[in-house]
C-alpha cells in the first residue's frame, strides 16, 4: 500500500465574485464572473494530494444540507477516503465570500458552520486513521482543541506532523512543539515568531524561532520570491515558476498537498518543494479554488518542460 496521508481541516462552499478592485466602506460595486465552488483550506489540500497522487484519508465536517452532500460526492470522485467526514445535525455547511480583484488578489470572509464544530470527541473518535497514516496535514480553520489533541494522537503514533497555519494567529508553544513541519507564509510566520519577513535574512531568523520550539523543517513561502526552506538550521530560497497569475485562492493550499505528497513518495526536500511549485504555479493559471487544483499528469508535463 503507498503511504498514507490523513488530512484534517475544513470543508466549505465557495461564493466567489469578480471585481474592478476592493470596495470601500459603503461603495456598491459591480462584481463579475459569479461561480459557486468547493472550498475550505482542509478540503484543498485533501484535494491536491489526492488528485496528485497521494492516498489521503480525510476527517472534517459538513452540515445538514445538499451542498455537503455534493461536496463529499466530489471528494470521493477525486478518491478521497470520506468515511471520517461527520455531518453535524441542524448546522449549516461552512461558507466563504470571496471577491476576486482584477490584479489577481483576493479578500475572503468565512462562516466556519459545521466546521466550528470538528471537536476533540470528533477527532478521538477517528484516531485510528491518525496512527495508521504516515503524515498528518491540518490547517487552522478547524477548531484549535481539536488541532491540538489530532497533533497529540500523532505525535504517540509517530505520524509526521504537518500544519500549514492558515488562515494566521498565535499559536501556543505546546501545539508548536508537536509540529515537524511548519509552511506558513510571511504574514503567519511574522504572526508566529514577531519576525517580520522581508528577505532570505529575516526569513532565517523566524526559522530559527520555529527551530527553537522544537520544528524540525521550516518552509516560508515568500510568494513570487519562492519558498525559504529550513532543515535544522540550514537555510536556502527554492525559487518558483514564473507565470501569468489570474486567481491565487489555490495556491497555497496546492503547495501543501503537492509538497506532503511527493515527500510520502519518498522525494527530498527539494524536490518536493519543485513539485509543488509546479503544480502551484498551474493552479494560479486557472479560476477558483479546487476548480483550479491540477492534476499529476499536468504537473508531471508541466515540469518536463
């Protein structure tokens, strides 16, 4: 059997609207291009990892609705194990609003739902398919106890450890030292450590700040700049590819399925993180969140190149 990856994290409804640029406060603007897609940091990268080769087994949560239910139709298609999605009585689906502005950014507001309610007991209740996985992959839009605890059950069954701690805030220095692996972006890492993250120099001296809680491998992404990469105090920038960006709201959650996938397949590390600039770099190509996720074929030409 190849390795297998448990992700745990967040499943929600995507409304995504076009716009010229952000509004201002009380500005009526009009949007373009309005599309409903799947979304959710947890389901992204459970997403990626599976449409990029990976094994995964996912534990999240939806609500009492039909949009749930398409969405775990669609994940399974995708050949995401779904036995651990629990669907939570009388509660709504999570949901974001994202606007999409011409210069490519975005702007993201989210209504957690179901997944407020991924709780400890939820997670207890699935513990078999953290011990039975070789890599754990969560996110912060899941309940913080519940994050901890599924790090904890980890950690004894020696299950690596992976948070991408997105969206940003502190975290405790005991969740920290249960993390093998960190991937934060600038923002969390300054949030993180109090480093502010400009260059290679700062970007080192936040690393060290993970290192020092007892994080083995650091990884910031520095957007276009690429990733800094740090193995126990040893520091290089990977750079990334060069495209035409029109959407990022994949991106990172692309990059980190893409990443724990070839790193289960047995990749170093930096070729791990090549294969998922690659398949983040055709994800910014493209519309939408999953809607955009590539599959292994497509990065697999997209780096013979």
């Amino acid at each position: 059997m190849k390795n297998k990856l448990c992700v745990l994290g967040s499943i929600n409804v995507d409304h995504v609207i076009r716009v010229p640029y952000f509004p201002k406060a009380g500005e009526t603007l009009t949007g373009y291009d309005y599309q409903i897609a799947f979304g959710g940091k947890g389901a992204n990268q459970a997403v990626a990892a599976a449409r990029l080769g990976a094994n995964v087994q996912f534990i999240g949560a939806i609500g009492q609705d039909q949009i749930g239910h398409t969405m775990c139709s669609a994940f399974a298609q995708d050949g995401i194990d779904i036995t651990a999605i629990e669907e939570i009585p009388n509660q709504s689906t999570g949901l974001a609003m994202i606007q999409v502005a011409d210069s490519g950014e975005n702007s993201i507001v989210i209504s957690a739902g179901a997944n407020g309610d991924l709780s400890p007991e939820l997670v207890e209740k699935h513990q078999a398919i953290i011990a039975q996985a070789d890599m754990l992959l969560m996110q912060l839009e899941s309940p913080i106890e519940a994050v901890t605890l599924a790090a904890k059950l980890a950690k004894q069954a020696k299950t690596k450890v992976v948070l991408n701690p997105a969206p940003a805030q502190p975290l405790s220095q005991s969740l920290l030292s249960l993390v093998d692996m960190i991937t934060p972006n600038e923002t969390e890492a300054e949030i993180l450590t109090g480093v502010k993250v400009v260059d290679e120099q700062t970007a080192a001296l936040a690393a060290d700040k993970f290192h020092q809680v007892g994080i083995e491998t650091v990884l910031i992404t520095l957007g276009a700049k690429g990733v800094y990469v740090s193995e126990k105090g040893n520091g290089q920038i990977i750079a990334g590819f060069r495209v035409q960006a029109v959407d990022t709201t994949a991106a990172g959650d692309t990059f980190n399925g893409g990443l724990v996938t070839a790193l289960l397949e047995g990749k170093t590390l930096s070729e791990s993180i090549r294969f998922a600039h690659a398949a983040a770099a055709i994800s910014v190509t493209r519309m939408g969140a999953q809607t955009a996720i590539p599959m292994r074929k497509e990065v697999e030409d997209f780096l013979a190149l």
